[in-house]
C-alpha cells in the first residue's frame, strides 16, 4: 500500500460554540505507508496548525462493521471564510467543519 497522506483521520468529535457546530478532536492515525498506525488523538486547532504547516491529512473508513481493512477516504484542507478556519474535504460556502461522514468518539 503507498502512503496516502501524513496522518489518517478515523473518527471526529463535535462541539457547538456561538450556534457554529465544530469538529473539537480528531481519532488520527499515523501512515506508516505499509500500514495504518494506532489511534490517538488531536485536537482541532494542532490539525490545522499542522495543515497551514505542509502536514497532510485524508479520511479514512472501513466499508463494513467486519471489515479489517481501511478504506482511502478525501484529502483534509482548511478553507477559510468570513476570517474562520474550518476542516474541510470539500469546499463550501458553508461556516462548518465537513469530513465526510465520519462516525462520532
């Protein structure tokens, strides 16, 4: 399996400030290339450091409950609107963090 990106992201957790629902911690992993890492976690504000910085980041999924292996999921950017910074895999002109429909930890 080739790398698919710097860090893997599995799982989200949200929180809700000023009516704005955000993504407060990430379930990340470590592309080892050959191999997915063990699951830690970061908080939002490190991941978009790290993005605004080169790190790369992609979702990650398993296609069934069953399932051992990890599906390549969309690439992870920041997308800035109205002087916010959001997580994003497709941009919008929507003030909310989207990672597709990663499951809640």
């Amino acid at each position: 399996m080739a790398k698919w990106a710097d860090y893997l992201v599995s799982a989200v957790r949200y929180t809700t400030s000023q009516n704005t629902r955000y993504i407060s911690h990430l379930k990340v992993h470590l592309d080892n290339g050959e191999s997915v890492g063990t699951a830690s976690t970061m908080d939002r504000d490190t991941v978009i450091k790290l993005l605004g910085g080169g790190t790369t980041f992609s979702t990650i999924y398993k296609k069934a409950a069953t399932d051992t292996n990890w599906s390549l999921g969309k690439k992870i950017e920041v997308y800035t609107l109205n002087s916010k910074k959001f997580i994003k895999t497709v941009s919008n002109n929507k003030e909310e963090d989207n990672l597709e429909e990663l499951p809640d930890f």
